[in-house]
C-alpha cells in the first residue's frame, strides 16, 4: 500500500483522505488544532460540489444533517425587503445533487470525521510538520510530536496559513481582499426555506437554513486593511454594520444578543502561481487557490480537488507527473472562480447610490443568465 500523509483536517484534507482510502491508500492525517474544534457557523455548497461529495460516500449524511434546497432557489430582494428576482440554481450529477445544501460548518466536519472514523484512517490532533526532505525512497517528514516517517506522497490542505506552504513556498502569502464578512446563526421559522440575498448600498446581506431548526445570516462589507473588533463587540458591532436593512432579515438583526453565535472574518485570498507540487508534496484546496466568498464555491472546490487528485493517481505514473497534471488541471477551474468571485464583490461593494439604482433596476433581466454561463464555463473548465 502506498503511504499518504494528509496535513489539514478541513474540509480538503477530510475530503482527500476518503477518497485516497477509498483507492487502497494507506492514509494517515494530521491536524493543528489539539481538538476536533470547527467555525460553528453555516456553509452552503451548490450541487456541483455536493456531487463530488457523493463520490466520496458523503452526500447523504451531509444532506440529513442539513437543509437541502431541491429547488435551488435564490430570492433576491434590496435591503428594504422588495422583491427583485428569483434565480434558480442547477441539479447537477447523475441522479441530480440538491441545488443548494445549507449546513453548520461543525455538522460538515461531524460527518467526515465520522467517515474518517468508519474506514479506519487515524487522525493525529495538535500536530504538524516541523520540517520535511525528500529523496528517491520519497518524503521524509519530522513532527512536532517528535515521530517521524516517510510518505510517498504529502498532500497540504492546511487552509489560508498553510504552515506546510509556508515551510516549501515562504513567498506564498494571503493577500486580503478588502472585505470583512460576518455570521450569525439563529433558529429558522418554517416558512422560511430558499436562500436569500439582499442587495444594500455596498452591501450584502445573505439568509440561509441550515438544518430544520436553524439558519444563519451572512454579510459581506468593506473593510480597510488590518480592521480589527473585540470577539465581545461582535454581537453590537454586526448589528450596527447592517442596521439599514430591512425586511425579512430584521427579525434576525434584532435578535443579536452576547448569546448568539457571531463570527467576522476577514477574507483573504491565496492565488498561487503553478506548480502547486514540489517532488512528492502538493498543495489544494485554500493553501493553494482560498478565494473569496462572492461566489459561494469554496467547499466545492475543495472537494473537487481531492476527488480529481485521487482519480489522477491511479494510473500509476511517477507522483511528481501526476501532481503536474493535477495543477494543469485544476488551477483554470480555480483561478476562473476567483475571477468571477472578483467581479460579484466589487458589483455588490458599489458605493455610488445612482449606480447602486441601475445595478438594482438591471438584475431581473440579468441574474438568471449570469448564473448559468458560470455553471456552463465552470463545466467546461471542468471536464
């Protein structure tokens, strides 16, 4: 059995170690954080990731233990709560995925790790990689607990501050967006069940069920460099970025308290120049291609990764060829959603209330249209 060491147990790092342990690697994860401890806040994944995610075995569970929008509807609204236009998302797969999946970030990572759990692959917590070489017998890798051991392949899903990109490609760095993004989760009222999207001044202001019980609401927002709030003024300081909206989000807004679960994040993006491998060690997912949110495809591209990187591997050509091609494959796919994502934040940060107006009076004869030229470039991309 050939050997994997998965660095990062997020989303790429889950997603990479089932799909090699599910073609006879022998896989082995390890994880910085000295505890199973995720964002609690929500994700969705459009069906193009959710039918990766099948591949892996993990559609299903990830579908029970969220809330799945079959009909793949996206009501768009202006910060008041009018009506703008409905967009419908795609089924993608065979049978079609759900449109949209709404979920708890801690409820994804419960599932993989359970899937983890059930094909026997170990999970190393509060380790990482302090230093590592290679040679023809492959890489040889020392950690922080102070065991050592030798791979014939290393894969680094360690996320935005990959400290594995950091050890083999130092001149790699986050850049920030210019963005601040913030998560609050509340308890869902049952007529409440289609993504929303409201579209203020240079701002916008998402709702999403997560689960029968829960949803959460998700802003985006300029912010200048190096912004910083106090965990303890989330709560007040989230109020008081969105406090011109109305409509069906006010409820939400209104009841942000110190109990709820807030999170703010600023968002950076990595947009790293190929190759994405060095000999027998490749980065995916955010430590090599983390994009901004615009365009909701974040997961998705991290489980896509893994499974297309699995598939590559079994033809059983030399690692180092199959993680060129792997690059070649992937980084149009990803740099043609950072592009897009670009576009959407810096339409959705407009400033200017006339051309805030006309943006607003275009998107019904427009939406649905951009939409689906993305998913139609994103599958050609693909494939």
């Amino acid at each position: 059995m050939k050997k994997v060491l998965i660095v990062g147990a997020g989303i790429a790092g889950c997603s990479a170690a089932l799909a090699l342990a599910q073609r006879g690697w022998q896989v082995e994860v390890i994880e910085k954080q000295p505890q199973w401890r995720f964002q609690s806040s929500g994700i969705f994944v459009y069906s193009n990731g959710l039918d990766h995610f099948r591949q892996i075995g993990a559609m299903q569970d990830l579908v029970e233990a969220g809330f799945p929008i079959a009909s793949g509807r996206n009501v768009y609204l202006d910060q008041d709560g009018r009506h703008l236009v409905d967009v419908v998302y795609p089924s993608l797969g065979s049978p079609p995925a759900p449109a949209i999946l709404g979920i708890k970030r801690a409820e994804m990572h419960r599932v993989l790790s359970g899937r983890l759990d059930a094909l026997g692959v170990p999970v190393r917590l509060g380790t990482t990689v302090l230093s590592l070489r290679q040679d023809e017998g492959g890489a040889h890798v020392r950690f922080s607990d102070g065991g050592e051991a030798s791979f014939d392949l290393v894969v680094g899903a360690d996320g935005i501050r990959s400290g594995l990109r950091a050890l083999l490609w130092p001149e790699v760095q986050p850049t920030y967006s210019g963005f601040g993004v913030w998560r609050s989760v509340h308890p869902r009222p049952p007529a409440l069940v289609d993504k929303i999207m409201m579209m203020g001044l240079g701002k916008r202001l998402g709702i999403m069920p997560i689960s029968p019980e829960r949803l959460y609401i998700f802003g985006t927002v300029a912010q200048p460099r190096d912004t910083w709030f106090d965990p303890a003024s989330w709560p007040e300081t989230m109020r008081a970025s969105f406090a011109e909206f109305g409509g069906p989000v006010r409820p939400f807004l209104d009841e942000i308290s110190p109990d709820t679960e807030v999170l703010y994040t600023a968002v950076e993006e990595v947009v790293m120049p190929l190759p994405w491998h060095q000999g027998r060690v490749v980065l995916i997912g955010d430590a090599a291609h983390a994009s901004t949110p615009f365009m909701g495809q974040g997961g998705a591209l991290a489980v896509q990764d893994a499974v297309v990187l699995a598939r590559l591997l079994e033809d059983g050509a030399p690692v180092p060829a199959v993680l060129a091609r792997f690059g070649e494959r992937r980084a149009p796919v990803c740099r043609f959603v950072q592009e897009a994502s670009h576009r959407v934040g810096r339409a959705g940060a407009e400033q200017d209330p006339a051309r805030h107006a006309q943006a607003l009076q275009a998107l019904p004869a427009s939406a649905q249209a951009h939409v689906d030229d993305f998913y139609r470039q994103l599958h050609t991309l693909s494939h």
